[in-house]
C-alpha cells in the first residue's frame, strides 16, 4: 500500500519500466473494449464520486506539467500515481490533475 521507502513496483513486485508500460496498455485496450461491449472488468472511477484510499498506488488518468531544460511541458494520459487530501501524485510530474482513477489490476502470467 502506498509509498514506504521507493516505489511499491519495485519494492514488492519488480517490475520492468516496461512491464508497467504493457500492462498499462494492456488495461486501456481491454478496458475499452469492455466499455463497447459492456463488459469492462475494471471501472475508472471518476474523482469527484470516490477516492482510492490515501497513498494507495493506483491508475489515474490526469493532466500533469513536468519541468526540464527546456521548459515546462504538458502532458494528459494513464499513470500509477497516488492521492493525498485529494491532491494527486505522479512521480516526476507537478501540477497533477486527476481525472478518473481505478485499481491497479493483476497481472496474469504471460508466457
């Protein structure tokens, strides 16, 4: 649950940037699929009906500005990130604005 000392993925489950990555991508595919045919397995949950518990890493789908060295960029999609007192987290990323969120699902073994 949430932030202890880095980020959970690594901490408990060891996964790959990229693992992450495909799985994420995987979720957004099968969840619209699901949204056209009924069948979504996981719901995003709008922010203004419900928020996940404090610290608990989840999916949120919000906009966000990230500083470099040429600037500030914008940026909107589905990260794993996390809220506190209704003001959401992304790691690297300021000024987030969460949208909708839901549980981050399991993985099933590929082969």
């Amino acid at each position: 649950m949430g932030l202890t000392e880095g980020h959970w993925f690594e901490d408990e489950y060891s996964l790959s940037e990229r693992q992450l990555e495909r799985a994420v991508e995987d979720e957004k595919a099968a969840y619209e699929r699901g949204v056209r045919d009924g069948s979504a397995k996981y719901k995003w949950i709008n922010v203004n009906n419900s928020l996940p518990e404090e610290c608990e890493d989840v999916l949120i789908y919000a906009e966000w500005e990230s500083a470099g060295i040429s600037g500030i960029s914008k940026g909107e999609g589905v990260k794993v990130g996390w809220q506190v007192g209704g003001h959401w987290h992304i790691d690297g990323k300021c000024r987030v604005v969460g949208k909708y969120w839901m549980s981050i699902p399991e993985l099933e073994e590929r082969e």
